[in-house]
C-alpha cells in the first residue's frame, strides 16, 4: 500500500513555482497590433446572419457566443499551414493532397487534423482573411466526407468534443464565408456532433478523452441555440468524467504529465465558453482547476518545463506558461501525490521528482512506461538526472523501435534486474505483471528530506524487492541514495543475477570518470561542477539519450552502476554532491 499524505495546494515551501507570463510575440511572428484589435471587435459583434434557418422547432441556427481561444497556437506550424501544409510532429501532409477518403498518416496526425485543433495554430499567425480560405477549405473537405457518415475515428466522441470546442473559438475562421449553404452545413453539422455527443460522451474512455467529450456537450448546450438543457445535462456528465478520470489529488489517471496538460487546457477552454455566455465558470469545475494546476506544477523542474514520465516529453516552457496563464489559478505545487503517485523534494534552487507507484492501468493510456522507483533531478534550470521519456511524444523519424524502447525501465533512472523490466511491456504494447504494491514513507526537516519507497516487480520473477532511499539536503547541494534488492518470496534464482543501476543524465551534462574507483565529475553548460560516487558495483559511462521539448532526440550520456545480486540480496549507496 502507499501510505504518503497529500501535500495539497496550500503546502508552503521552497519550491515554489510561479506560473509563466503568456508570452509576447514580436518580430513578426504572430499577428500586428491591428490585426488582433481588428479579430478582437470581430468576435465582439459576430454572429452568423442565418437567423431565418432553424435547427429543429423555434431555435434559430446559430450560435449563441464565440469564446476565445486562450492559448497560443504553435507559430511554425501555423507559418507552414499559410504556406499550405499541415504539419504535426513532423509529419507533413499538403492541405490540397489531404484525402480523407484514403487516410495515409498516423494515428496522431489523424488526430491533430480531425480534432481541428490545427484551426489554433493557423489563428496566431494569420488574419481572418489570411486563414479563412485555408480554414474553410479542409472544413468543406471533412464535411463532404464526414457530415453524413459517421466515421470510427472522425465520430469519436473526444474528438467530437474537441472539435466543437475549437470549432466555436474559431468560428470567425471557418464561418467567414459568404456561402450560405457552406455555413449552414457547418452548424447543422455541429449540432448533429452535439447529438451524437448526448448519446455517445460516456462511451469515450475513461480519462481525458471522455473529459473532452462531456466538454463538447457543455460547449454545445452554452453555445448553440436552445440548449439550457443540454447544459445542465452536460455539466452532470462532465462532472462523472472528471470523478472517474482524476484522482482525488488533481492528478489524472494515465499518470501522465503531457495528458494533465492537456486535460487542463481543456477545463480552460470550457471557462472560456462560460466567460463567452456572461456566466460564472461552476465552482466545482474551479476546484477541479485548482488541484490539477497543483499536480501539474509539482512534475515540473525549475526550466518550467516538465519531467518526463508515461510517454510524456517535457514539452515547451512557452506552451506550458501559455496554458497555466490562460487557466487563471494561482497554486503550489503538490508535493506528495498518494494516487497521482509523484513525490517531489525541493531545496534551494534544487527540485527531485520521483515516480512512487505501480503504471497507470492499459485501459487509461496506451504506450504505459515501466518507470516505478525512477527520478529526475535538477539544480536551477540545468536537469542532472533525467527519464529519456518521450515515448508518446516523439517526431515522425523516431523508429517505432526505439519508441518502444523509451518504455522499458532501462529508459529511466532507476535500476534493472535480470535484464528486465519492473512491469513486462508485451509485444503489443500492453502492459503485463509486474509493479502491484508500492510502499513510501517519507520525512522532511529544515536538514534534509527523506524518501524511501520499495515495489514488488521482481518478487515474483527473481525472488527479490527493490528498496530505493533518497535524500535531499537541505541547502540542495546533495543528494545521496541507496538501492536494494531485498530477498522475499520463494522464488530463487540459481547462482546471481545481474543488476543495472542507471542515472541518464541531461542534455548539456558532460561525465567523465575520475581515477579513483567508482567517482565521477559532472560538468554542467553553466559551468557548475558535480561529484558523482558509488560503492556497491561498477561505474561506467555509456551513450543515452532523451526526448526533448520538440518530440527530437537528444545524444547524452548515462551513469551505469553494474553488478551481480546473489541469493542474499545487493546493496548500492551513491551520491551527488555539488562542487562548484
């Protein structure tokens, strides 16, 4: 059993992060001042002129507000849509070769485009009448595909639910034209989605996907005209999804840093459809907000970008301060998370975030890593001891192999027996036996703070269980660990197994060994020196890698500490310590 507390949002200390300012484009990368006061009285009095066409009954066809979008879009995927292609982690498609009738592209560019969340990207780069002709030509082409056919990826209900979402933020970019035919087919088609929605929301899995579903619905009954009832409905299923995809410390379910993101941002587009409508965003949806900023901010490192675990990579700080900003909370960090399962330590400029529990169950993500016991560590904005991560957040040229291989426990920091992972990763990418039981204590004193926590992936293969301790001292300039295996259970191996202790280390960080047994010197790019030691095995450096901001590769190196366990069991002890 876990047995940490909640720190909660109020907890004081020294690892305070404040939220990034939205940040300011300049130097033409976005729109002029003009252009953006221009768009901005445009959505102040725009409204469709279909007034005489009606959905069903009494209800005019129309929509009731357009909310704004309150995050930034990617500028250059925004430039190369202008300059017509569609781009998503290096995947290209032309805007006028893109045929829906003959998808060629991956899962997450498929994604990416029938989401419409792209219709962001072209906004922040382009005037209404720059992006409108590139808006409403992909639009007409979906609607001539999808309008009348419900398609299994296109009518999925997350997607549903997101497209209604960017649908109404960009109204002014896909309802611009004079075509009257083209509009109606635009909100006959959203209402359709809305309906689709009431019946099909709860059918999305369990997590973000069915959050952004019941967001569509809310979205739909503020929005389009008629629809108090659908409102309130919505505002009930959107309150299950949010009961059965967070935990109860704000975390989400997939255990994954990139997917709180985004579940954040999709609570944040919903209190712009509230603001839209002249209506105070629910309490309880706030309180939602409030805890999942905290859970959010205590996986992050002082780069204010995040650490990477279950697929995630760190993401761009601009992208992160952009969705933290427009969420409008102001908290602290989380730093001990029992079901969100992240301990953080802090002290001084120095921030450790280790992952104290079992993956996150198959059906809550796909692509789950074997990460349980590993850390990250960091010292200002300079990461020391990183996760490659990235598996779910690689570009298009990364090999399915090695993203699959950014999985494996050998991918993260922690330590490895037999050759194995803590959790079996299966052929299909599901995950198998392994972590069940994660066992955390932890103590805090103005000296240092004080984790120690232990799991079960190896009891039932090799017989034994791996305790970690980590300590932090309390002026951060050291850190000391010692990993175990403990034996338990009947299983034995015959003879000694071998074990792989392993510390990837950040990108700028250059290690090389020292004469003296089992030391290191770390240099760091801003010129601040790190002492590594072991006692317990064999220290060697090897090449690593990780996954950066951008889903792209990035050459390091690691830390090895190699040894044999015999049927008694194995300790190691290390450290870090600043230097200079």
């Amino acid at each position: 059993m876990r047995e940490a507390t909640d720190g909660g949002a109020t907890a004081q200390g020294a690892d305070s992060i404040e939220e990034g300012k939205r940040l300011v484009r300049v130097g033409g990368g976005g729109l002029s001042l003009a252009d953006r006061l221009s768009e901005h009285l445009h959505r102040l009095t725009w409204r469709t002129p279909l007034h005489s066409l009606r959905l069903k009954g009494r209800h005019p066809l129309k929509l009731m507000a357009v909310p704004e979008d309150p995050v930034l879009g990617d500028i250059e995927r925004g430039h190369a849509l202008l300059g017509g292609v569609l781009d998503w982690r290096g995947e290209e498609r032309g805007v006028e070769s893109i045929d829906f009738a003959h998808p060629d592209w991956s899962s997450g560019f498929a994604d990416h485009l029938h989401s419409f969340a792209w219709l962001r990207d072209l906004s922040t780069v382009a005037t209404r009448a720059q992006g409108a002709p590139i808006a409403e030509y992909l639009m007409g082409r979906w609607l001539d595909a999808f309008a009348e056919t419900v398609d299994a990826t296109a009518w999925r209900p997350d997607l549903w639910g997101r497209r209604i979402l960017f649908w109404t933020a960009h109204a002014p970019l896909i309802l611009s034209s004079t075509d009257l035919v083209y509009r109606s087919r635009v909100l006959n088609t959203m209402a359709r989605g809305a309906r689709h929605l009431d019946r099909g929301a709860d059918k999305a899995p369990p997590g973000v996907a069915r959050i952004a579903a019941w967001c569509g619905v809310v979205a739909a009954g503020l929005l389009l005209a008629g629809g108090d009832p659908r409102q309130a409905f919505g505002e009930a299923g959107l309150n299950r999804a949010l009961d059965s995809g967070l935990f109860g410390d704000g975390g989400v379910i997939a255990r994954s840093p990139a997917v709180q993101l985004d579940a954040v941002m999709l609570l944040t587009m919903m209190r712009e459809v509230y603001d839209a409508r002249g209506l105070v965003f629910p309490e309880h949806f706030q309180a939602r907000l409030q805890k999942m900023i905290s859970a959010l901010l205590g996986v992050m490192h002082g780069d204010r970008s995040l650490s990477s675990w279950q697929g995630s990579g760190p993401e761009t700080p601009e992208r992160i301060a952009a969705v933290i900003e427009a969420s409008g909370v102001r908290t602290r960090p989380l730093r001990q998370a029992g079901d969100w399962g992240y301990q953080r330590l802090a002290a001084a400029q120095a921030v450790l975030i280790m992952d104290a529990a079992p993956p996150p169950i198959a059906r809550a993500i796909e692509g789950g890593c074997a990460s349980t016991l590993a850390f990250e560590f960091s010292d200002g904005t300079q990461r020391i001891v990183v996760n490659c991560g990235g598996a779910r957040a690689t570009v298009a040229q990364v090999p399915a192999s090695l993203a699959h291989g950014l999985r494996t426990t050998a991918a993260h920091s922690t330590l490895t027996l037999g050759d194995s992972n803590s959790t079996a990763i299966h052929a299909d990418g599901t995950l198998g036996r392994g972590v069940a039981q994660v066992e955390l204590s932890r103590q805090e004193s103005d000296a240092a703070s004080r984790i120690e926590a232990s799991h079960d992936g190896y009891v039932r293969r090799y017989g034994f269980t791996h305790r970690r301790q980590l300590l932090l001292t309390g002026d951060g300039r050291e850190l000391r660990g010692e990993d175990a295996l403990l034996p338990e259970g009947r299983k034995r191996q015959a003879g000694s197994t071998n074990f792989a202790l392993r510390f990837h280390l950040g990108d700028g960080v250059e290690a090389m060994v020292t004469a003296e047994s089992g030391q290191a010197i770390l240099r760091l790019d801003d010129g601040a020196l790190w002492q590594f030691r072991c006692r317990g095995g064999t220290l060697a450096i090897e090449e690593s890698l990780w996954i950066d901001g951008t889903g792209r590769p990035v050459p390091t190196q690691q830390l090895v500490v190699t040894g044999e366990t015999p049927a008694g069991g194995a300790h190691v002890s290390w450290a870090f310590k600043r230097a200079l």
